[in-house]
C-alpha cells in the first residue's frame, strides 16, 4: 500500500469524524428544539460536542487496541533523531482493516494515525466556510428595519468596532506590560501593534445565538435589526482592519506613528470601498442578466449562475487584494435586493434553501471545529494575566462602544435608543466563527498562540454565558417579545406614506427615523431609476429619466414593465 | 507582500477563471436550449470552451504587458541552475495590482504566475466533484424500468465491463508490442498489465450526453433503462476494477498469473460488496433515523443529515480502503427508494435540487477542466500507433459487449433486445468523467501519462461524434420517440397485476420480462418487509411478520401506519 493511499485514507476518516460530529450536533439540535429548551443555543452545543470529542483524541493516545510489547528495529540512514516513527502494523487476522499505521513519539506513546491529523488548513475557514455564512447575512437581511436604522447601523459598525478594537488594544497594552515583569522568555515580543491586532480580532461580534432567540421569541424589530445589523458589518469591519494592521506589521517595524496611522486609515477605506464595488458589480451584472435573458425557463442554470457570480465576487476581490468578505457581504445584500426579484419562482426558493443550508453546515462546523481545536492544537499558550485582561478589555470595550454612541445617537434619533435596549446590545456582544477564523489565520509566533488560546476562552464564555442567557435577559429587561412583523411592516408602511404626504407639503423634515433623510433619499432614488433599470419592478424609465434620454430608457425598460 | 498571501491570491484568481468557464458554458447551454439547437450537448461545449481557454493559457505565454528589457540581478546562493526564477516586478502606475509576479524560464520566456498553476489536485476529482454525479445517479434513478431490466443491466455491467477491459487489454497488448519496435527510451516499459489497466479505464462509460437527449426526445424507456443502468453501474465497476488492478501492479511484479487472477477477482468481489454494504447501511440507518423522529418539521436539519449521511457512505468506505463511489451509487438507489418517501415535502424538494445542482456544476465543472488540460497538461504523450490501436480496441471491445450480450440475454427474455436497440447501444458508448479522472488520478510514469493523454482524445472523439449523433442515429435506427413515461407506467402496472393474478394460477412462470422471477420475489419482500420497517408505506408488519415476531413488528411499525 502506498503512501498517498495511506494519507488518503487518513483524510477520509478525519473528515468523516468531523461529519459524525456535526451530525451528532444537529441531531441533538433537533432534540432541543423539539422539547424546546433554550438554555442553550446549538453553536454552543456543536462546541461541547467538539470538546468531547478533542479530550477523546487526546486522551486515547495510550488506550485503544495498542499492538503487544515487542521490539521493532527501523533502518534509519540519517543522523537526526526522528521526532516520530511510524510502524506498519499487519494483522490477517481482521478481514479488512488489517493495515494499520502507529505513530511513536519519543516518550514512547500510541497514536493512531487518524487522529493526529486533525487540523484543517485555515485557509478553509477562511475561504470555503466563511462565504456562504456571509452572502447569508446579507441575502436574508431584513432591509427594511436595516435601512430604516441605517445611520445608527453604520455607526456602531464602523465607528464602534474601530474603537472597539482601540480600547482592547490600549487595555491589552497595559496588561501585557504586566505579564512582561514575570516573562523569562527573552524572544516573546508582543507590541502595541500586536495589541491593537488582538483587539480588532476580538471585535469582531457574531451574535447568532441571540439572534437565533430572537427570531423565535419575535423581539422587538428595531433591537433585532441594530444588533443584525451591526453584526453583519462589523464581521467586514473587523477582517478589513485585522488585515490593514497585518499588512502593516509585515510591511514595517513595530513603531505606530501618525503616518502609519493615516496610511493604514486610507488603506483600509480603499480595501472597504474596493471590495464593495466588486461586490455590487456581481450583482448588477447578474441582475442584468436575469433581467434581459429569460434563463429563468431553467432554474438549475439560473441557480447555478446565481450561485457562481456570488462566489466570483469573493473571488475576484480575494485576486485583487481586496477582502473577499465584505464584497460578498454586499453582494449578498444587493442580490436580494434586485436579483432576487428577477428570479423565477423556483429559483427563489432554490437560492434560499441553498444558502441557508450551506450557512447552517458551515457555522456549525467551525462551531464544531472550535471545541476539537481547544484540545487538539498543539501550541496553545495560556496566560493568567493575558486572559484576565482579555475579558476585561472585552467587556470595557463594549461597554464603550455600545453606551457613549448610543447616547450620540439618542440626539439625533426620534425614536430613541432605550436603556433597555443598550443593556441588551452590551450583553449581546458575543464572539463567534469570525473571532475564531482570524486568530487561527496566523499562529506562527508565541504572541499570536496566545491570542489564539485566549480567543477560543472569549467564544465559549460569551457563546455559552451569554448565549445561554439571552432568554433570562430579555425577561429580566422587560424588552417586548412576541411581536409580529407583518404587522409592524404595515403600521410603519402606512406611517411612511403618511410622512411622505406630510414632507411633501412641508419641505423636508428629517422626522422619522434617525437616517430617515439619507433613507429616504436613497428610496427614492432606488425606486425611480435601480430598481426600474436592475429589476422588472417599479415605474418605466421613461416616466423617471428626462426625454433626452428616452432611447436609453426604451433599452433598459424591462420587457415586462 | 509575503508569499502564501501571494500563492491565496494566484489560487483565488485560478479559481476564478474556472468559474468564468463555467459560467459562460452555462450561459450558452441556455442560448442552445433556448434555441433548440442539439447537435452539441453542453459537455461537449464545456469542453470546446476549456479549449479555448486552455489554448489562450499556452499561447499567451509570451504575449500581454511584459515589463521593458532590462537586467535583473538575483542573489543565488546554491551551486544548482534553477529552471525558474520569480521576479517581483512593483509598478507605482497602477493603483491596486501594482505587485506582479513574472516567471523566468531559462530559455527567456515570460508566464504570468497565474497561468502556471492551472492544476488542480487530481483527488479533487475523485473525492469532491464525482460523488454528487454518482449520488445524484442513483437518486433519480427510475426505479421501475431499472428493476424491470435488472438481469440485462447487470450482465452489460459487470460481464461487459470486464469483458471490454480484456479486450481493450488484449488489443492494446499487440499493438503496445508493434509501437515498442520502434521505441527507443529503454526505460519505457508498458506491460499486459498496464494494458489491462488502460482497459479498465476506458471501460467506464458515461452516456451522459445521449442520455440528456434521449430524456428531451423521450426516446423508449427500455432502451432508457438499459443505457442509463449500464452506465451507472459499469462506473463502479470499472473503478473497483482499476483499483483492484493498480493494488495488483504495486504489490507485486507484473507477471499476470491465474492466481493473480483470483486473488484479483476475490479483491473485486470483496471491495464490491463491503462498499455495497456500506452504502446500504448509510441509508438504512438514515430512514430509520427519519422515520421513528418527528425531524421532518425542521427541513434544515433533515435536508443536513441526509446530505451528510450520503456523503459519510462515501467516505467510510474509502476510509476503510473500499470504493466510495461504489458505496455513494447503492446508498443513493437506497436513499430515493426508502428514506425518500420518509422525508417532509420540503425536503424531498430540497434534497432533489440540490443534489440536482451539484451534479450539474460538477460535471460541467470536469467537461471544462479537460478541455483545459488538454494544453496545460504539460506531460501529454501522444503516440500515433497507440492512439489508433485504442480506437480500434474501445470500438471492437463494445461491440464484443453488446451484440454476444444481447445475443445471449435475448434467448432469455421476452421482450428481445432489437437490433436497432443493440446498434443504438453500441453507439452509446461514450466515455466521459469517470475514464477522465481515472487517468488522471496517475500519471507519474511515460507509460501512464500515455494512457491520460489518449482517453482524453478518446473522450473528445466520443462526446463530440458520437453525442453529437444521437438525434440522427435515433431517426436512422427508427427508435421510438416521444412516448410518455405515465402512459406506458399505467399500462405496464395494469399489465404485471394482470400477470400477477396470472402466476398465482398457474404457479410461477417468468414471463413478463427477463428477470421477472428475481424481481418479482424481490419487490414482494421488499413490500412485506423492508417496506414497513423502513417507510411510512406497506402494510403493517404484524400482518407480513409470523405472529411470534408480534412484538418486534409493533415495536417497528410506523405510528402513522
């Protein structure tokens, strides 16, 4: 039998491991929802159910059907010690199986073959799971208490996650400089720019559990859509600024000044702006596509071109340079939002189901995953003080984040940010998949297996305490539940329409929401002249563009219209 | 800009091509379909694409904005010439892609770096894109014209097969010995051995292109059945076979004795059972799951287990050293017949779409890759004496499979096999995904590279020619077109309960079709038994059960029975 056989082997049965373990997890889902307990969230039982299986790897390294004493002499040519050698072990007594392979460490101990492979590429997160979790937030956004909230969205995504990552930096700095006193390491360096890295990484929120109670529980629309959407665009923020600050570790010393500042600040804008143009060009190509082809009349084709121009705009901004996340994310938003409604009936429901299947397989693998990796990686460095800080810069931070722009925004908003709901959008700061993914992107010092380490600590405290808690918080904020949202969709439409009157009459008057001007604006637009030229919908273009552009109008009007 | 973050950006870009050659394949798939036009299926224009793009790759290697002439002074500090040199060219112009990667060959001649690595792993091939085909094979499989056809099938597919891979093998043989006399690499060596192999791999036929017409033209659903059977099953069997023989080559030397034979066969029946019972008990296992739970209120997580499930099958068996394929084709025969009928509506749907998708992308995804080895491939062998001799062999060998077959299957059954059917069979004998990644699988010696680069030729002349042909061929050969599936089921239905009441007469008495006694016991234990304990369907078990099982039989009756 040969080596890559062998290998292939070994690839199978760890995948196959993996996939008993989401399946156990899922159908342990099913037994919780089915007597509907809440105590805990299905993320953080594919990571008990992880954690399970890591100790068992671990700890079968020495039982197991280990082969009887003896000596065994191996022909070793070179002069190094081998760290490991591995033995073929032939037993015809077993009809298949009978070939196994045994790894000896020097001390020696058993390991089966199978498990000490259990490590996938990070790049796998990165690429293959995180996407379609992404194009799912954006394609199943709830748009209109997303933009309704739009201006306070933005600022808890950006300006929040930015600061976020400032105050965990500086915090981080500080316990660092203790945990220094007592290092007898004399290559351990971690520097402010270290910091502010491990600070963007844990700022990334991902609150799905919460989310995921929410939905069930039917909470309040405006709670559910700030918290959605900050989440969604602070993942992007998040990635974006993790890799702006890495770019300029790798590029430069470690000495941060204002230039470096300013040239990371820009860097980060064109990578945001460059990622979002990638991702509404996928978009609008494929919306134009649907529109004046009538591939609708096979929905496998349309489905399938759905689902590969989608995966091209994460791809073409990963060649580029750009982060493919964030231009996935907007495309996600922008394909429901026009695509969507050029899709034939069947494909609607196929590209739903799709992403919904595959964002479900996916995040509760790397939830899965994440419990493995708390036993199964090999270079995790805990440190008392760095974990302690750690939780405190977490908590600090969000503190910061949520309660002093909330309060910014309290200004300027009609309907006002509660108290309640602040402590809600503190408690709900949990971390998740994407914390997970960009600490285990680079493990390749002390400092950044620390991180690591003390990363996957912050994703099972928030994911099982708060997570776990969601219900209990809610009761206890006496934050409403139970309200159905189609009939906040029709109260708001008819409020809308009325304001429209009212505005009409009375000039513009930015009354309604807190970005109910932008919003507003941006409607209008999108209704007179995107959604006529991108969709079947909304009134012909040559009611909308003036004359002189009435053959352009007559191009673009869709055959249905 | 470090290097792994270059190589994530040329692999993004790579892939990304591929998706484009995709996506426009699926774009003229529509306009052909659109337009009716069937001389070319849409594999074979996957294919031509893959073509074009692989010759655009070659050819533009020293075309495109090459940097000025100038001196580049490299440090290189090993004695060895090396065949590359990378230069990182930065050019401050352009805004974002200012970093470029140019390859230096030693004859001076410029690649971009993207175009280099436009391979993928060959395993890619086997374990990701051919287990949805084969999955998706046996899931839609039509039941009632495969089991009616049983006998027939599985003589064309096991006794065809391997008689075809002997014929090809003995044909090869001479013709390999009339190309050694003019052979003059002495370590060239191609034995009977190697022969066979190359039999066993061009054996695997795929009639997907015929089929995909005669699905359009509803052509006779025998001629269906068999083709479609044929094909399915001779898949696994010529992969156990190639299996069986590559073990045999790299176990021992390659002198083919009758006790190699039988120690081939044994191995052949072994594999082919183990993974039978693998892809059985994967399916089992899930209907069970599916029955005795109420899952099927949560089509999220059915739809997840059952994809799951599958996919374990396949890797359980190659994790055990079986054929996966194999194991994936019975589990998805088993899926659709019993754990279908267990699932919600919405997964049934869910489950048929999207496995419908996969099998769609990913052969269309291996259709365009050969177009594109065919020039980046950059080890072809193209030997005109062997080209010509496989020629002859793949269309002596079918010809030695389906006239002496039908011959002797006709004298058994009632409703013969036709001449026109036996010469629209000889003509379907296309070679297509499975010969492809089989060769391609290995390619590490002269002789094996040989084999890859002739199966490719052979798979273009047959999806191209013989494809292309169907329609005519069909009109020539005056096969019945256009009938109606329901039509014909409702008359067959009537036609074996008239025979049914018939044989309970007059005892048994095989009349109907040529394997009406096997499939007559089997469909009747089948309802009494697997049915019940396997479905929702059937009759109760404590009716079929002999009352001492009475227990048992209420313990395994459905609650909804």
């Amino acid at each position: 039998m040969t080596t890559p056989e062998e290998k292939h082997r070994t690839d199978s049965a760890n995948l196959l491991l993996f996939i008993a373990l989401l399946m156990l997890t899922i159908f342990t889902i099913w037994i919780f929802k089915h007597k509907r307990m809440r105590f805990i969230h299905e993320t953080g039982l594919a990571i008990v159910y992880g954690l399970i299986i890591g100790v068992i790897i671990k700890y079968s390294t020495v039982s197991g059907n280990a082969p009887q004493m003896g000596n065994v002499t191996c022909k070793q040519n070179t002069s190094v010690v081998p760290s490991y050698v591995y033995v073929n072990y032939n037993n015809s007594n077993y009809l298949f199986t009978r070939h196994k392979i045994y790894k000896y460490h020097i001390p020696v101990l058993l390991l089966f073959s199978v498990f000490s492979v259990m490590t996938f590429d990070p790049e796998l997160f990165f690429n293959i799971l995180l996407p379609p979790i992404i194009f799912h937030a954006g394609y199943s956004l709830k748009k209109r208490h997303f933009f309704r909230n739009i201006g306070s969205i933005l600022t808890f995504a950006f300006i929040g996650t930015v600061l976020s990552a400032l105050v965990v930096g500086s915090i981080m700095f500080g316990f660092v400089s203790w945990m220094m006193v007592y290092n007898t390491d004399p290559t351990f360096t971690f520097g402010f720019v270290d910091c502010l890295l491990f600070g963007a990484i844990v700022s990334a929120t991902d609150p799905v559990t919460v989310l995921a109670v929410f939905k069930e529980l039917k909470v309040d629309v405006n709670l559910d859509a700030l918290l959605f959407g900050e989440s969604v665009l602070n993942d992007a923020v998040a990635i974006v600024l993790v890799s702006s600050i890495q770019k300029y570790q790798s590029a430069r010393s470690s000495v941060f000044d204002s230039g470096a500042f300013f040239s990371a600040l820009g860097s980060f804008i064109g990578v945001f702006l460059g990622s979002f143009a990638i991702g509404a060009l996928a978009a609008v190509i494929t919306a134009c596509m649907f529109k004046f082809t009538k591939i609708c009349h096979y929905p496998v084709l349309e489905t399938s071109i759905f689902f590969l121009m989608s995966w091209s705009s994460f791809l073409l901004a990963e060649a580029v340079g750009f982060t493919g996340i964030v231009s996935v994310l907007f495309c996600g938003v922008l394909q429901a939002h026009y695509t969507y409604n050029n899709l034939s009936t069947e494909s609607k429901a196929r590209t739903k189901e799709l992403f919904e299947l595959l964002n479900f397989l996916a995040e509760n693998f790397i939830f899965g995953y994440m419990g493995v990796a708390m036993f199964t990686f090999s270079h995790h460095h805990f440190n008392a003080i760095f974990i302690f800080g750690a939780f405190v810069a977490v908590l600090v931070s969000r503190a910061c984040n949520i309660y002093p722009l909330s309060f910014l925004l309290n200004l300027g908003r009609k309907r006002k940010i509660s108290r309640n709901i602040q402590h809600m959008m503190m408690f709900a700061g949990l971390r998740g998949a994407i914390a997970f993914t960009l600490a285990i992107r680079n493990t390749c010092t002390t400092g950044k297996q620390m991180m690591f380490s003390t990363t996957l600590l912050i994703v099972f405290f928030t994911v099982w305490v708060l997570g776990g808690g969601t219900t209990q918080m809610l009761t206890w904020l006496n934050i409403k539940v139970g309200v159905d949202e189609d009939d906040v969709a029709a109260v708001e439409a008819l409020d809308l329409d009325h304001q429209n009157t009212e505005t009409q009459d009375s000039g513009p008057q930015p009354k309604y929401a807190d970005s109910a001007w932008m919003f507003k604006n941006w409607y209008k637009f999108d209704k007179n002249y995107l959604k006529p030229i991108l969709t079947h919908a909304g009134p012909p273009l040559s009611a909308s563009l003036p004359s002189c552009c009435a053959p352009v109008a007559n191009c673009l009007t869709s055959p249905r219209a």
